[in-house]
C-alpha cells in the first residue's frame, strides 16, 4: 500500500480508509450536499457506503426524502410487519417519523465524516 499523496495528520490514510471500506461488493464515496443535523456531515468531507442500505445496526445513514438527500439517524421497529423505520433528526426541532421500508429510500450509511469548526 502506498500512503497518500498528500502529507497531512488529518487527511486519512490508504490502509485505514482500505480496512473502513473493506472491497467485498461495497463502494464509497465522498459527498458534499447532504442537508443533516449537528451530528453529522453538514455537507463536508463524508464517506458514504452503498452497501449497507440496511437500519440493522441503528446508525445515521443518507436518504432521499422527496425532496433531497438528507442525512438521519434510521433505525429499524423490531417485530413489525411489514418492516418499519424510524426516521430521527438530531435537531430537536423536528420530531421523529416512521416510514415502511419500501417508502424509506436508504442511500447508503455514513461511515466517516469531518467538517469544518
């Protein structure tokens, strides 16, 4: 493995990102418009994985919500049926919501993020 390119303490490695996004069928990306809350990207320096479209284990992933990607902390209702998802913003502001999970349309899971202080 190579190290990177640039000669940074806070850009992350080859080898780290390579064990974060194992090559077994899953890809990632950087992303930059995401609307989220205070927890997570607010647009800056994510990594989406596409392979984990999936609320098991709760966790933030990205959405389209209507309207746009939005960036939500999902986690799955156990023992309904049919499955459910509840939506939950870090915003106190908005209140959660639950969606089945054919409407809920996951993008993929935030597995990585940093922004700007």
């Amino acid at each position: 493995m190579q190290s990177n390119a640039i000669d940074d303490p806070l850009v992350p490695s080859n080898l780290w990102f390579c064990r974060l996004f194992p090559p077994h069928g899953r890809t990632a990306t950087g992303i930059t418009s995401v609307k989220s809350d205070r927890s997570s990207s607010h647009g800056k320096g994510a990594f989406l994985d596409f392979g984990r479209r999936s609320p098991t284990p709760p966790g933030i992933f990205v959405l389209h919500d209507g309207m746009g990607l939005v960036a939500k902390r999902l986690e799955h209702i156990p023992n309904s049926d049919p499955p459910r998802v509840r939506i939950i913003s870090d915003n106190p502001l908005y209140k959660p919501y639950e969606g089945s999970g054919e409407e809920v349309n996951i993008i993929g899971r935030i597995r990585w993020f940093a922004r700007e202080m």
